[in-house]
C-alpha cells in the first residue's frame, strides 16, 4: 500500500466531510463545557467537584481532537511534520494519553455519580460520600498519573511497529498512512489502554442505575405518580440508561470494526477513524443534557432564551 498517496485518492469526500463534521463539534461542544465551567466561577466563585471532572473530560477531548485535526491536517497538506521517528513517537504518546486521560475522568465521573447517588451505611464507600469534595482532586490527579503510565506501556506497541521502521528524513509517510499501516497495532493501544477504565465507567454507572431505580421505587411508594420529583429521578434514570448504553455500543462497534471491518476491508481504517471521532462530540452532549446547568446554559446561549423570555412578556 502506498502510505502518501493510494489512500489519498481514494478517501471518499463524504469521509472527509464526516471527519470533519465529527471533530469540529467534538471541539466546539467541549470548549463550550469549559466556557460554561468558566461561567459558573465567575458567578459562584468557586467550581462544584463534578464541574471539575467534567472540566478536565472537556480539555483532554479538546487536546485530542486538535491532535486529530493536525494528523489530518498534515495528510492531505503533505506539511511533513512527522520527518523524524521522534516526532511520531512523541505524537502517537501524546494522542494515546488524550485518549487514556478521556477513559479514566470519565471512569472519574462515573464513580463519582456513583458515591453521590448511592447509599452506604458505613465502610469505605461512605467515607468517600463524606469526604468527596477533598477526594476528586486527588482523584483527577491519579488518573491523570495513570493515564500518563499506561499511555507510555500502550506507545510500546509502536516500537517494533513496521511503519514506523521507515520513518525517516528521506522518506516521512503522514501520520495517517502511519496508522494506517498498522491499524491493528493502532487499535490493540486503544483497547490496553481504554479496556480497564470503561468497565469502571460501565460498572459504576450501572450500580447508580440500579440505586437510581430502588429509589424511585421507594418515592412511588410514598407519593403520587404525578409528583415532579418522581418524574426527576426518572429523568435522571433515563439520562444515565442512555449514557451507559452509549459506551455499551461504542465498545461493540469498535470491537466489530477490529475483527471484522479492520482486517477484511482495505479502507476500515477510515471506519476506524470515524469511530473513534465519533466518541468525544457524542459524549459531550450527553453530559450537557445529562447537566440541568449546562443544559440551561446550552439554551441560554445558543437557543437565545433570554429573547424568548422578553419577547414572551
């Protein structure tokens, strides 16, 4: 396969297009849950321990999409930027960590939602429930801390990768075609370093799933079914039902796309890509419907409801 050119002639526009599609709104929706974040200070004062999560969810999807961008950039540019093996090295690490650092805060997240929504009677779990504002600091800064290991034992994979052996001054493939030519290697980084943080993520969100519904149980026992409250915690299950769905599917089309698509299908790597842009747009308007304030703020902003109101009165 020709890494500078076969592929590129032969990428169909509406790739492109998606590609491009997927990373802007990947970057516009997470830039706007920190400017939001940012919002909330001014006024507050102070940032809220999920706003914090949700902060550092919203950088590491930015960086890794500006990565993507520039890996896109420079293919179908031809700017030369990946000219040394250094270079790839330093890329393919620090893209591997703005996917890794994404699957541990968002795990984060979802053991955070867990201990504040979950009922603990005592024992370690409710000490965290207690103690949880001084926690998630020191949580986001371990998982930034695993983040950068794994990064660094799943960019190994990379070493004794083919297309990085002639990665040189006289010949500089983009990064693309780099991945390209090991996609497999590409998407066993991936799995290692994503695997252990979506079954915290899933198994999290699935107990505060469960402790979401025995609770709303325990409310229609007591009140009517019309009661406002009811229908918020059934709101707030339905908003975690489709969250968890969410990782459920996009695990399961990554692992079809690897074993069936990836290895059969000469363009699946371009699937591949699809996919894995697919991911950050997707979550972050999740968690902003998942979030009455960013939710509020969403509609504030780009649904003008100040207008409305005035134009209402």
């Amino acid at each position: 396969m020709n890494p500078g050119g076969y592929i590129q002639n032969h990428v169909p526009f509406f790739t492109i297009a998606v590609l491009a599609l997927e990373m802007s709104t990947g970057v516009l929706m997470n830039a706007f849950i920190i400017f939001a974040v940012y919002l909330d200070f001014l006024k507050t004062k102070t940032v809220s321990s999920s706003y914090k999560i949700l902060l550092c969810v919203a950088i590491s999807n930015v960086c890794f999409g500006i990565l993507m961008s520039l890996a896109l950039l420079d293919y179908f540019c031809s700017l030369g930027i990946f000219q040394t093996i250094n270079t790839t090295y330093i890329y393919l690490y620090l893209l591997l960590f703005t996917m890794t650092s994404c699957g541990w805060l968002s795990a984060s997240l979802g053991f955070f939602y867990f201990i504040k929504i979950s009922d603990f009677k005592s024992g370690c779990f409710s000490w965290m429930k207690t103690n949880i504002s001084s926690i998630v600091p020191r949580m986001l800064l371990g998982a930034v801390m695993v983040s950068l290991f794994n990064s660094l034992l799943s960019n190994v994979f990379f070493i004794f990768s083919p297309a990085l052996s002639g990665n040189t001054t006289d010949y500089s493939p983009s990064m693309v075609s780099i991945l390209s030519q090991s996609s497999t290697t590409f998407v066993n980084a991936v799995i290692i370093a994503t695997v252990l943080p979506f079954l915290v993520v899933f198994t999290t969100t699935l107990f505060t799933l469960v402790a979401l519904k025995k609770h709303r149980k325990r409310m229609m026992n007591v009140q009517t079914s019309g009661s406002e409250h009811a229908r918020s915690y059934e709101n707030v299950v339905l908003r975690m039902t489709h969250y968890l769905l969410f990782y459920v599917i996009f695990y399961v089309v990554m692992s079809i796309v690897y074993f069936v698509v990836i290895i059969w299908v000469e363009s699946g790597f371009w699937f591949l890509l699809l996919l894995l842009n697919s991911f950050t747009p997707v979550q972050s308007t999740l968690l902003v419907l998942a979030n009455p304030r960013l939710k509020a703020a969403w509609e504030e902003i780009f649904l003008c409801a100040h207008l409305q109101e005035m134009f209402s009165t």
